[in-house]
C-alpha cells in the first residue's frame, strides 16, 4: 500500500461493503459526515433527509406526516414568509432556513435527498424542476403545476432525473379510489359513458374586482419578501388580499377551485377509465355584473362558479367518447332518472358520478364512501376488492409512502407520481385554458364562447390560436425551467 495512491476511507469502505452485500445500502454514518443539527448521519433505508420549501398552510400537513414524529429528519427549512415558517424554525432550530430556494439548493443541497414544496401554484414547477435536476426526490402540493407546459417538463423531468415523486392529491391513496377504479374497470355498472365532478368550492374570493383592479395596495410586512413570493408572476403591489391563502383566486398565482379540487375529484375517474389526453373543451362561468345588463369580468381573477366540459377518446369498443364534465362554485349537474338528491349529494366538499350502460357510481370527496345506484338495482351486489396495494394509514399515509418510497429508489411505487399526477393536472388545467379562453372579446362579441379542439401530443388548441397563449405562460423575475 506504500507504494500505491493513497485511498480514501470513504473509496475504501464503498468498495469493501458492496464486495460483501450485493444489495447493501451502504450508512452514511459508516462514511462519515454530519446533518446541519450536529447529529451523525442515519443509514438512508432508516431516515430520509428532507427539505421543506413552503412552511405554513398545507405544509403544515406535509411536513408533519413526512417528519412522522422523528422516523424521518427535517434538515432544511424555506420560506418567503417568516410569519409561515416560525412554528418549524422552533420545532428545528438547528435546520437552515431560507427565505430564497435558489440559496437552499446552492448551500445545502449535499444535506437532504428530498424536497417537500409546499407554495402557491405559481412556484411548483421551477422550484420542483431545480430539485430534480439536483437528483432530488420531489412532492409537490396539487395542483402540480400552474400551466400545462409545466406539467409535461415536469413529467418528463422526473422519468429523465430517476427521482420519486409524488403530487399532494391524499385522495388517490386512499381505499375509496381503489375500489372505485377496480369497480369501473370490472363493468360493474356497465360501460361508462359519462362522468359529473362538482364541489362547493371557490370557499376564498372569486370572481370579485381585485386590489390590483381597483389601484389598492399596502405596506409590506417586514416578514415578507415580497418580490420573492411574486417569484415567476407579473409584478404587482402587495396587498394582504393575496396571502397568505387567498391567492387561489387570483390568475397570476392560483389555479382557482378547478385547480384546487380538480386533482381530488377528477383523479377518480382518470385512474378508473385510464383517461389520456383531452380532445375537446368547452365551458360556462359565472358572470361578475357592474352595470345593470353590462357584463363585466376582470382578468385578474378567476369566476365565481364554472361548468366544464370534457371529451376523452375511449378505449372501450362500446363507448365511443366518454364525456367529463366539472361543476364548481356551488352548481350541481342533473340527475339522471332512478336516484334520489340524497343519494348523491352527501358531502359538502362534492363528489363525482359515474353513469354506465348498466348503472351509475356515487363516491364523495376522494372517491369516499362509494356507493352503487340505483340502490333497490344493486341492493344485493358487493363492491369489489381493490386490485391496486392498499396504503398505510391511508390518504394520511400519502407522505409516508413517498418517504419509503425515496428510501427505495426510482422506480418505487407511490400513488400519484409525475406519470400519473401530470397527466392528471394537464386535464384540469385544461379547464382553465377553456375559462380564460372563454372571456375574451373582440368589442362586444365573446370571440372564445365555442368548443376548444385539443391535440395532446403538440400541447395545442387547433381551431382558436388565441388560447394557446395559457398553454404556457412567460416567467417574471429571471426564473426558467
């Protein structure tokens, strides 16, 4: 050996231990090197190391079932807010914060293996796409992304990155969408035609005259950066209208109720039908009227209530088209003969209804409590066993799968990863297309009120340009995919 290039220890173990074990993971305690805390690291198939990018608001869920009372390690916090963060900068006050994700991942990259991103919309895609490309483990809050391009990189990053990754729609680990999607696909109640998806939501305000709008703004909280939670959007003034949970309704940052909901109901039926791209969209949206008979409508915010409608080509040889259609703001479709309001509308947050050749399928929120009509038809007839893995603790257990599955590598299951969960968002965020498409005029003629033709494969509407423009959108600030 002294006549030989001296070999690290950290060579000489890697070397040594995966000569002996085939499949071993190999401790990073064994190779040395600390977490941020001081603490010595913890073999990856014990903890994962994660990284948090958002702190307040649905994070406040994800970062408690991912930490999981310590079986995993929080090692880096980020927040453009300090209000939103200060609960996890006590709980981990040896972990790094940030208030840019840039600096995050220029200074701490080398001390997690995944990232939790928990912001507004208008921030998933950058943020997630810069974990990935560190070869980070990403899960992104719904919807994935805040315009369909971004969607279709992320999908495509996540294959091209070998990363797990995982959308926050708990509803797709839960039992309800199993045994729904195993119901549907054993033609339990024949061929499905037609599908109805509705919430209760928008429950922040839509489809009213913004700060923006009206010239209004205030001072900026001394916690708030706000030029980085603007982030990718236009600028604008800061105004407390927009946060720290209101911005759902505003374009520029949120995806409005479709976006919101949309990943929870609608993932029910794109799993159970194995919907693919869209071929057609077309809607109606709640007005907004500032003179008597005058329409007028602000292009800063989304409507107060929408009805889209959705064509899917089909795989089944006795269903030519199957039609999706989506009801918010508290409009409800119509029921078809042979069931009862209330066997329908059971849950305040909504629901979906499967209409077959044989009969119809009613679930609420996640798909729950599923339940076959008309009830006297199929009063002796059992749901099925689901087919798909069943998930620990359920929808609660939606962060947990995603931890185990890093643990494991790429290529582990998780519920709603990129090649699901893009898809998926790509067919929601197609309803906001058609909304915005819909608004627009040429004087006093609605030049977008018609049905939108879609092509999947080029990311294009065909027969209206104008709507290509929310395809994808133009990125502020210096900020890229």
């Amino acid at each position: 050996m002294s006549n030989q290039q001296p070999t690290s220890r950290r060579k000489f173990l890697q070397g040594s231990i995966l000569a002996t074990a085939g499949f071993f993971i190999v401790p990073r305690h064994v190779l040395g090197g600390k977490h941020p805390d001081g603490s010595r690291y913890i073999a990856p198939s014990d903890r994962l190391n994660i990284a948090a990018v958002g702190c307040g608001g649905k994070a406040d869920v994800n970062i408690r079932l991912a930490y999981n009372k310590g079986s995993d390690n929080m090692v880096a916090l980020c927040d453009v807010d300090d209000r939103q963060s200060k609960k996890y900068r006590a709980q981990f006050p040896k972990a790094p914060y940030f208030q840019d994700y840039r600096e995050l991942f220029d200074k701490v990259a080398n001390t997690f293996d995944a990232v939790i991103i928990s912001t507004p919309d208008h921030m998933h895609a950058p943020i997630a796409m810069a974990a990935m490309q560190l070869g980070k483990h990403v899960y992104v809050e719904k919807p994935l992304t805040h315009d369909i391009y971004e969607a279709r990189m992320l999908t495509e990053a996540a294959r091209k990155y070998k990363v797990v990754t995982q959308m926050g729609n708990q509803g797709s680990s839960g039992d309800a969408t199993r045994i729904i999607e195993t119901a549907i696909q054993d033609k339990i109640i024949g061929h499905v035609h037609t599908v109805y998806c509705w919430t209760n939501r928008p429950v922040w305000p839509q489809g009213v005259r913004s700060p923006k709008d009206k010239g209004e703004s205030q001072p900026v909280p001394a916690e708030v950066n706000w030029p980085l939670w603007l982030g990718t959007a236009p600028t604008r003034a800061y105004h407390e209208a927009y946060m720290p949970t209101r911005w759902r309704g505003y374009w520029d940052f949120g995806t409005g109720a479709l976006g919101d909901m949309g990943c929870h109901f609608m993932d029910v039926p794109f799993r159970a039908l194995k919907l693919k791209y869209p071929t057609s969209v077309e809607c109606s949206v709640g007005s907004v009227y500032a003179d008597f008979f005058k329409e007028a409508f602000y292009d800063d915010v989304c409507p107060p209530s929408s009805a889209i409608h959705l064509t899917f080509p089909s795989d089944d040889k006795k269903v030519k088209e199957i039609k999706l259609s989506w009801f918010d703001g508290g409009i409800r479709p119509q029921l078809p003969d042979g069931v009862e309001y209330s066997d329908v509308f059971r849950d305040i947050d909504g629901g979906v209804l499967f209409i077959g050749t044989k009969g119809m399928l009613v679930g609420s929120l996640f798909g729950n409590d599923p339940k076959l009509l008309p009830v006297d038809k199929f009063a002796n007839t059992a749901l099925p066993s689901p087919k798909k893995p069943l998930v620990d603790g359920k929808t609660e257990g939606h962060q947990q799968q995603w931890v185990k599955a890093c643990k494991q590598g790429y290529g582990a299951y998780t519920s709603s990863s990129f090649e699901e969960a893009g898809p998926l968002t790509e067919t929601v965020l197609m309803g906001n297309l058609a909304t915005r498409s819909y608004l627009a005029r040429e004087g006093d003629k609605f030049t977008g009120r018609k049905k939108l033709l879609w092509d999947g494969a080029t990311m294009k509407i065909t027969n209206y340009d104008y709507a290509n423009q929310f395809v994808r959108r133009q990125y502020n600030g210096g900020y890229t995919l």
